[in-house]
C-alpha cells in the first residue's frame, strides 16, 4: 500500500518524455489491482477467523486498533475501485501486467471520474498515515511493552 502511494505521487511529475510515462501507471493499476484481490482474500479469512482480544491493552488502544483496522480493510476495496472507476470512466479497459484486461463495466460522467480522483487521492493520503501509526502502535508494543502484539500477526 505505501509503494503503491509512493508511485502515485511519483506519477504525477512525469513528464510526456519520461520513460515511466505509459510503464509506472500500467504498473499501478496492476499492482492496485493485487492490492484489491489481496483486500477481498483478507476480508473473507477475518470473518471466518476472529482474532483473540487484545490482553492488557487500555480501552483506547483497543478503539485505536479496532478503526485502524477499519479503515485499512476499507482502503483496500475502496482506493482500487475508485482508481479502476477513473481510468475507465471512457469505457476503457484497465490491462494488468500486460497479461489479461479488466473490462470497463460502466462509462460515467467526467464529474463522477472528478469525485473518484479526489477520494484516490486523498484516502491514499490518509491510508498512508493511517498505516505509519499502525506499524509505529505495533513497534512500540512490541519494543517498549514488550508484550506479544507483535508477534501474535504471525
């Protein structure tokens, strides 16, 4: 996810002469693309396995995980649905690795790719943050409490 913002912000500045021009957002999109299914696997295996609760955590620090988690598991569907709707709102096709296509399903208004751009945009902003205080709460779990938060993920 975070090399995936990285190379969005990287994009941006690329000049028609580049030689990342048409390469870096066909690697986006396919990347984006891998992030969704991964999403989709992740979300199906956390309704049929709950993780244990956390044990000695403060009630805030359970709320904290609990929408970091949220808000994680939303960003994986909705960041990549939303990237898919703006690169096909002309009814074309979104190629991964230059091995299969993804179909335009439905061609939309130039205001609905507007709105999708702006939530690409800013929940790939957002996400990002949102998973240095994730990592950052695990390290200081794991080094400073040096309890099994850490540990328990594997």
């Amino acid at each position: 996810m975070i090399g995936l913002s990285v190379s969005g912000w990287c994009m941006i500045d690329l000049s028609f002469y580049s030689s990342w021009y048409y390469p870096a957002p066909n690697l986006h999109k396919s990347f984006g693309t891998v992030v969704f299914v991964m999403g989709l696997l992740l979300l199906l295996n956390r309704f049929q396995k709950r993780p244990s609760p956390l044990e000695g955590h403060t009630k805030l620090e359970k709320l904290a995980t609990k929408f970091a988690h949220l808000l994680l598991f939303a960003s994986l569907l909705t960041i990549p649905i939303t990237g898919y709707i703006f690169t096909t709102f002309t009814g074309q096709s979104v190629l991964i690795f230059n091995i299969f296509a993804i179909p335009a399903v439905v061609v939309i208004s130039q205001k609905v790719r507007d709105l999708a751009i702006e939530f690409h945009i800013y929940a790939s902003l957002s996400i990002t943050a949102v998973v240095a205080a994730h990592v950052g709460g695990a390290l200081k779990h794991h080094f400073l409490d040096r309890d099994r938060t850490l540990r328990k993920i594997f």
